[in-house]
C-alpha cells in the first residue's frame, strides 16, 4: 500500500475508532493506545492525546480522575452524548462509504466483458 494512502485512511478513522472504543466503556490513555496500536490505526501512545485533546475540545469526550489500585491516579476518557450523536452519525456513513470504495476499488458489481 501506498504509505501516504495508509496514514490518511488512519488519520480519517482513528478519531471514530477512539469514539466507539469509548462507548462501550470508560477507558484510560494507555487502554486506548494499546487498542488502536495493535491494529496498526495509530503508531504509539504519542499520537493518540493529541486526537483526545481534540476530542475533548469539540465535545465529544471527557475526562475524569479515578483511583488505579495498583499505582497512581488514572485519567479515564468517556463519551458525551454529543459524542454519541457524532458517532451514530458516522456509523450511518460508514458502511454505505466502505461498499462504495469496495465495488469501486475491487470491480465489485462489474460486469465481465
């Protein structure tokens, strides 16, 4: 794959992959990145809090301080319910976008001449 094509199908869906990572349960920063990273959606922990940072500032998320057990105060992220709507938003999109790009990149539908 093309790199640059790579890190822009990421960058496009790494902010809805945070989202509905989130609205299944609170999660801390190092929960998320593990999650993103083993799939290869983001490169390391680095590039995740500036995409939380966004989040955040457009509403989407928040944060909160909870006790960890096991060593220092965790900062845990969460759904808003603006967040909730932004994400049901993109669900809508998605799977209608997904087979367009497939019937278009694969030759989906085509008929053999």
């Amino acid at each position: 794959m093309i790199a640059s094509a790579g890190a822009q199908l990421r960058k496009g869906v790494a902010e809805y992959c945070i989202l509905g990572l989130l609205a299944r349960e609170p999660m801390y920063g190092w929960q998320l990145s593990e999650a993103l990273a083993r799939p290869g959606l983001i490169a390391s922990i680095g590039t995740l809090y500036p995409i939380l940072s966004r989040l955040r500032e457009r509403g989407f998320i928040t944060a909160f301080e909870q006790e960890s057990g096991a060593g220092p105060v965790r900062k845990y992220y969460r759904l808003t319910g603006q967040g909730e709507l932004e994400l049901q938003g993109f669900r809508q999109q998605w799977g209608p976008f997904v087979a367009a790009v497939t019937e278009i990149v694969e030759g989906v539908g085509d008929d053999e001449q």
